[in-house]
C-alpha cells in the first residue's frame, strides 16, 4: 500500500498522474472481473456435479481450464496497464 501511494505521489510531480491513475484503475477492474467470473465457474461446477456426479471428472476439467484461460487473460490486462502506466 505504501509502495502504491509513493508510485501515485511519484506520478503527479512528474505529470503523468492520469494516465497512472488510468491503469491502476484498468488493472483493479481486471482482477475484480476475474475473481467474479472464477467464483461464478466454481459455484456453477459444483452445481453441475451434484447434478451429474459420475461426470465430475469431465466437468472439474472443463472448469480449471476455463478458470486457467481467465488468468491468462487478467495476466495479459495487467500487463498492459503496467505498459500504459510506464
């Protein structure tokens, strides 16, 4: 916390204040959306196997891959907000 509000300080002394503003804002925004869609993946997978559960294998799967393709995703958007922000 301290780290970030040096960065913000460090920021508004040299101008660029809104576009850091800007990212951090993108890279919060990205991390609440994943932690949303990743818990919806986990409540529906365990609906889904107490419905069929001699198919939980198959439905564990396609949930941690799904849950594996939105981290890439948030990987990537925070990336690029620390591209933005630099």
């Amino acid at each position: 916390m301290l780290n970030m509000l040096a960065l913000l300080q460090e920021a508004m002394s040299t101008g660029q204040g809104l576009a850091v503003g800007l990212a951090i804002i993108g890279g919060g925004l990205a991390v609440l959306g994943a932690g949303l869609g990743i818990g919806r993946i986990g409540g529906q997978m365990t609906e889904a196997m107490a419905r069929q559960p001699e198919n939980s294998a198959t439905i564990q799967t396609g949930a941690i891959l799904l849950s594996v393709f939105i981290e890439g995703a948030v990987l990537f958007a925070l990336v690029i907000a620390g591209f933005l922000r630099g």
